[in-house]
C-alpha cells in the first residue's frame, strides 16, 4: 500500500465517521448527509484502487462495490441508533 493510497484510505474513513456522528447528531438533513457521504466514499475508494496501480475499470468497479457497501453499513447503523433515540425521547415526552 503506498503512501498516498493510506493517506486516501484515511480520509475515507474519517468521511464515514462524519456521516456517522452527523446522522446521530442531525447537524443537517439525514438524505443530505446519505448521498453526499456515498458519492464522497466511493469517489475515495476509486482513487484509492487507482493509487495502488489497479486499472481504471477494475478501480471504478471495487472502489464502487467497497464505498457503497461500507457506506450503507454506516449509514444502516447510524439510522438504527439514531431512531431508537428518537422512540425514547418521544416516550420520555409522552410519559409526562
């Protein structure tokens, strides 16, 4: 793995932690925060398979396959907690 493609697999990972804490937190709309986090983790993991020499095709079709799977796994995560915070809020408001 060269440098730059460690450096890029970084960034990716910070990206879907971003999407993560801004899913939970609701710093903005959770569509919003969905598709600009897929479209960014997959643009990263291209670059990422075309930074350790793969070919363009090759690196367009896992760097696809990898940022979408990573990305809705996160997103899946982030939506699941991010509801069941929701249901206990409602419910502390409604036991009152």
């Amino acid at each position: 793995m060269t440098v730059l493609s460690l450096v890029l697999f970084a960034v990716f990972a910070l990206i879907l932690a971003g999407m993560y804490i801004a899913i939970r937190r609701e710093w903005f709309k959770p569509g919003l925060i969905a598709g600009v986090g897929v479209a960014l983790s997959v643009v990263l993991m291209i670059t990422v398979s075309l930074a350790q020499g793969n070919q363009i095709l090759q690196a367009v079709v896992v760097g696809t396959l990898i940022g979408g799977l990573f990305s809705s796994a996160t997103l899946a995560v982030a939506w699941y907690f991010h509801r069941n915070e929701m249901r206990a809020r409602y419910a502390d408001e409604g036991g009152e």
